[in-house]
C-alpha cells in the first residue's frame, strides 16, 4: 500500500521528508505510524505530534492505503 509523509520543522531538514511536497511510501499492509517513521530513519523521541489525515493521531496508529501522515517535532517550548 502507498501512503504519503509530510514532516515539519528540521525534520523537513534532517530527513528524507518535507512539508510542501509528500513523499510516498510504500508500506506493507498492517503497518503503523511507528513502523513508517523507523523505515523513513525518523527517530520517535524526534516527533511531537503525528497526524493521520488531518487528525491527531500517535505512533501505533494503523496505517491504510492512501493515508496522509504529516510528522510535527516539538518547537518552541513544546
């Protein structure tokens, strides 16, 4: 299944990832939020807030086709 990664802030800068274009993943069927981020080399301690199609979601949250996922660090005193 594909899904597509938006990542924010310096995860935009130090990953393969960024937030005005996706980046699409392919990911097998089963896969969660924390299973993208280790294929995509983004360390958990890294992500404050993760989104699944706009809403707030966290690493265990199971992944489907087509899912939109956008990754937050914690900035400014978060």
């Amino acid at each position: 299944m594909k899904v597509n990664l938006k990542c924010f802030a310096d995860l935009a800068e130090r990953y393969t990832c960024d937030y005005q274009v996706t980046t699409t993943m392919d990911m097998t069927e089963g896969s969660t939020v924390g299973k993208l981020m280790n294929a995509s080399s983004i360390p958990r301690e890294d992500v404050k807030i993760v989104f699944v199609n706009g809403k707030i979601t966290g690493v265990e949250q199971p992944l489907s086709d087509g899912d939109r996922i956008t990754l937050v660090p914690a900035t400014g005193g978060m």
